[in-house]
C-alpha cells in the first residue's frame, strides 16, 4: 500500500510542480476544450491593447516513452523548458499545454497514443488550434509569436498556416524533419502524426528564427537545416553551449530582442 501511494505521488509530482512554479510566478490557470481535448493554459497577463505582440510557447514532448521501450503512464516533463522561458517574457504570455498533459492523461478522448506515435496528428494539432483561436478572441489579438522548444516546435510550425494572427516562430532544436529524427535514432515511425517538413513553406509574412545547436545529439542541426533551407522567410542560427535541454535560458533574452 505504501509503494502505491508513493508511486501515485510521484505521478502526480510533475503537475503539481509545474501548476506551483505558474502560481508562484502569477500565471493564470485555465482548462480549456479545444477540438476534443481539454488542454491547460497558464497566462501572464491581459493586455488591452490590441496592438500588443503576444508570446504563444508550446512545450516539447516531455516523457513519452521510459527507457525507449515502454509507453509512460504520464508525459508531463518535471522541469518544463518553455514555462521558465516564459516567466523572464514581459510580453503578455500563454503558454498552451498539449493534450493529455498536465494532469489531463485520464480526460477522453485521451490515450498513450496521443503522446508517442500520434503526438503530432491532425487531431492533436485541431485541438490546439481551437484553443489558441478561443484566447485571440477572447484577448481581441491580432499580433501573436509562436514559440516551440524540440516537439512543441514541431507542433508550431504545424499550426501557424491556422492561425491567421501569426506574425513569427520561433523553434529552439525544434523538430522539423520527424521522419529524419526517426531514422536517425532506429525509432519507429510516428504513424499518424504530420510531418513540418512535408507541408507546404509558410506565407513569406511569418518571419521564422530556427535555433539549433552544436552539442544537441538527440535534434542535431542536420536535421533542422535543410527543412529552414525550403521556408520562405526563415533564419537558421546554430549556438554552440546548448545541449537539448540545458542552458537555453542563457540565450532567451537575447532570442527576444532579435525578434522584437
């Protein structure tokens, strides 16, 4: 009984940590129904000018998988990359949880196969399109970058031809080429899920920054360069410190500004 008990709170640590950093850094906390799923929203802040740029950061893929071998029982990653990013952003911020994390693994439609091989799928991207869309009509934002970090960026540049607001992206070691990626690791293939670099280039008016680096063994820049090479206002920038989780904090200010 013990060990169950501790095994369920070991579960539930990574919401419960996440949602305290949010609460600590005055995130507002939201469930919101997209297209099926229920998704957590934190937010910074509420501005009312219209004009505002507002900075959308969606997470990377967590833990879907332990040890590559067997199905997580929760994806939600600990220590959430994106959510530290955006409380140094004075911008108003969302930041725009995936379906079925946060807490949201046991919520229908929910199922493992929504965080491994159909984590980039039609219908996970529907959904979060439908939330992004539900806040840029309730925010009245006509202005909004996109921020994605490993898979979030795949998920990105995915939704930005849907989203008419988009004025930039931003990906840091975003996956751009998940068929490449699988290839690369002997991983299978991530049936059902859309792959960035099979769609169609972004409209020239979404301004892209694609940040790789050096050090990042699991999305290397060979797999992000030749994706970048075919979008039509695209910047590919290789940093040399980061490894694929550690020390993009030392560079985000500096990212901002070379947006703004």
């Amino acid at each position: 009984m013990l060990f169950t008990a501790s095994l369920l709170t070991a579960c539930a640590a990574p919401t419960a940590r996440n949602n305290q950093f949010a609460a600590d850094h005055g995130f507002k906390r939201t469930e919101i129904l997209g297209a099926g799923f229920t998704h957590v929203v934190y937010q910074s802040g509420h501005d009312t000018n219209t004009d505002a740029r507002w900075h959308v950061y969606i997470e990377g893929d967590g833990k879907p998988w332990i040890a590559n071998k067997f199905v997580a029982a929760d994806p939600t990653i600990a220590k959430p990359l994106m959510l530290r990013l955006m409380s140094s952003d004075t911008n108003p911020a969302i930041y725009l949880g995936r379906p079925c994390y946060l807490g949201m693994k046991d919520t229908p439609p929910c199922t493992p196969l929504h965080w491994t091989h159909q984590r980039y799928s039609k219908q996970v991207v529907a959904s979060m399109v439908a939330v992004l869309q539900q806040l840029i009509t309730e925010h009245k934002i006509r202005n909004l970058s996109l921020f994605g970090h490993s898979g979030g960026g795949t998920l990105a540049m995915l939704m930005a031809n849907q989203i008419p607001q988009t004025r930039s992206i931003v990906t840091l070691a975003g996956n751009l080429d998940i068929r490449a990626w699988s290839h690369r690791h002997g991983y299978s293939p991530l049936t059902h899920s859309l792959n960035p670099a099979e769609q169609p280039p972004l409209p020239a008016s979404v301004r892209q920054l694609h940040y790789a680096s050096r050090n990042d063994n699991n999305i290397p820049p060979e797999i992000i360069k030749p994706v970048v090479k075919h979008q039509l206002n695209a910047e590919f920038i290789i940093l040399e410190e980061p490894d694929h989780h550690c020390c993009w904090q030392r560079y985000w200010p500096a990212i901002l500004q070379k947006l703004e």
